[in-house]
C-alpha cells in the first residue's frame, strides 16, 4: 500500500510540475547525415543514399517540399581487399513525393559473397566523414532439416502429415539460434510454365501460409520474418495456391509444373534488428508510430547492412499433383 501512495505521489508531482513549467513535445533537432546502403547478394550492382535530416513546423514529415538528398558525396567501399566507388547517379525514376529525378550511389561488379566483411566510408561534400562495417552471414554454412517433400511423411507414425515444416540453420549461431542477431524471411515458390497461343510462358505463384476471411473474399497471408529457423505450411494451404494457378482455365494440360522451392533471406547483423522493429513496432492504436530510431552509422545516421539468400528445391508426389491435372517434370 505505501509502495502504491509512493507511486501516486510521483505521479501527482510530475502532473504539477508539468502544468506550470513550458512543456514542448519536439526535441532538440540534430541536423545529421544519413546513410542507408543495403547490400544485396542476388546482384552484382549495389545501391546507396544519402541525405539530411531535416525539420517541418508541424509533426508531419510529409509536409516539408525540400528534397533532402545529398549529392556529389564520395562512398569508399572496402571488401576482401579492394575498394569499390560507389558513384553518384539519377536513376530513370520520380520521386512521387518532391517530384524530382530519384538520385543515389550506385556500383557495379560487385558480388557479395557469405561471411565476408565489408567496411564503407562516405566523405560529404562539407568535409564531414561518417564510416560502417557490416558482415554478411555464412549463408554457405546454412544446414536442412527434414525430407522437403510436400506431402510430408512421417515414417515414425507411418502416416501422412496435413502440414509441412521446412527447418534450416547456421552453426555459427548453434549456441543462441533465439537471438535477436538473426532474421529470417522464409517464402515458399511454385514455378510453371502456361501454354497460351502456343508459346510457353515461364511463371511463378507465391505460396501463403494462410488464408484470411475479408468481407466476402480470402485474402493470402505470407509468412513474416521471424528470429528462428522454422516454418510451417498446411498442406491444404499448398493445395489451394496450385489450384489458383490454373484458375478459371479448364484445361490443365496446359501447365507444367517445373519445381518448387523455398527461398530465405538472411539479414545480418545491422540489418535484422531494424527489420524487426519495423515489423513489431506498432502503437495498436490509430495513431501511427514510427520504429525506434535505430543506426549503424558512425558519425551520422542510418543503416548500412546486407542480406544472404539461400535456396532448397521441394519435391512433389506424383499423386498430389494428379489432383490437379498438372503434369510435372520431376514427380515422385
């Protein structure tokens, strides 16, 4: 009880102290740099920005009309013992909002491999000097679990599973594979060629892991990044995204099914937990929250990090697919 009034009475001073002091919810503003380069190892050509913070009268960020890119800076990229330049460039695109030619750094030839470090140094066009390092993850090392077939089948009780779990991990990170450190973006991938006037058009179906009731229509739900190397997919699930492929078409002679797989982006170390807050950070109420201001930028602000790519081919059974009329190059 007295524990309570404690609380009460802090409570109250705070109250009156903030009725009869100034009270201003905007913080002090700090004009700093910010540097986002996201490293991509599914390309050979890497991108980056740089602009300013900047501040706007009201709490509306949308309402300043100045583009606060910044050009001419000079970005030094250090990897397995050669340094790339970033240059500066105008991609072929509109800025929607300020209504101005999309400007950012950009480098060619350059391919990000797994475990590798990778150190970045960006002079402004003022002087000013602000650096990053990121490590990408072993992707390379990534180990499987489990049969990857769909339909699973489980030898133990001699029966087959209404659901298939795809499993994978990193060695490296045996000891806390819980940890923040890491994040996983799983997406299961149907591949098909659909014949129409006689050509053989190449296609993919994005697999849902769900399926969720809106008004009077099923609206897909994908899976969402997670920290651990797990997920799941309802065989039913499966079943219904093959029969979408060939919706509204009675002929289904004419699709080949060519294979399915499951892709998962690996963010490293700087990357994962800006994606997390991203992804979690959110008020429940209408009023919408920014993700808590995260950086791995030293001397500005921003974040410079990189993602892996691993991919795990899934088998099919001949007999599931016969429900669907598909045929398929490589059934079981």
């Amino acid at each position: 009880m007295k524990k309570f009034l404690y609380y009460i009475a802090v409570f109250l001073t705070v109250i009156t102290i903030s009725c009869n002091e100034d009270f201003s919810v905007r913080g002090p503003f700090d004009d700093e740099y910010v540097f986002d380069c996201i490293l991509r190892c599914d390309t050979t050509t890497q991108f980056a920005t740089i602009s300013r913070t900047y501040e706007v009268a009201n709490f509306n960020p949308l309402t300043n009309t100045v583009n606060p890119v910044v050009k001419n800076a000079k970005i030094k990229l250090f990897y397995k013992g050669s340094v790339y330049t970033m240059r500066d460039t105008v991609l072929p695109l509109t800025d929607p909002h300020y209504n101005t030619p999309v400007s950012c750094y950009c480098v060619k030839n350059m391919q990000i491999d797994a475990g590798q470090t990778i150190d970045a140094e960006v002079t402004m066009p003022d002087g000013k000097v602000i650096t990053a390092s990121t490590k990408t993850l072993p992707a390379n090392e990534a180990q499987y679990e489990g049969p990857y077939t769909i339909p699973e089948f489980d030898p133990h009780k001699a029966l087959w599973l209404d659901h298939v779990t795809f499993m994978w991990m990193l060695p490296s990170y045996m000891k806390d594979p819980y940890s923040a450190k890491l994040y996983y973006a799983p997406q299961l991938t149907i591949e098909y060629y659909k014949k129409e006037n006689g050509n053989s058009i190449l296609m993919k179906k994005i697999v849902p892991d769900d399926y969720i009731v809106s008004g009077d229509k099923l609206v897909p739900h994908y899976p969402e990044p997670r920290h651990v190397g797990i997920c799941t997919y309802d065989t039913a699930i499966v079943g219904r995204a093959m029969r979408e492929i060939s919706e509204n078409d009675s002929n289904k002679s004419n699709y080949l099914i060519i294979k399915v797989f499951l892709t998962v982006l690996m963010f490293d170390e700087n990357l994962a937990p800006y994606y997390a807050a991203d992804q979690t950070f959110d008020s429940g109420a209408s009023l919408n929250l920014s993700p808590p201001d995260l950086s791995s930028i030293n001397g500005g602000k921003g974040i410079f990090g990189s993602f892996m790519k691993i991919t795990k081919n899934v088998n099919l059974y001949d007999w599931f697919l016969d429900r669907f009329g598909y045929q398929y190059a490589n059934a079981n």
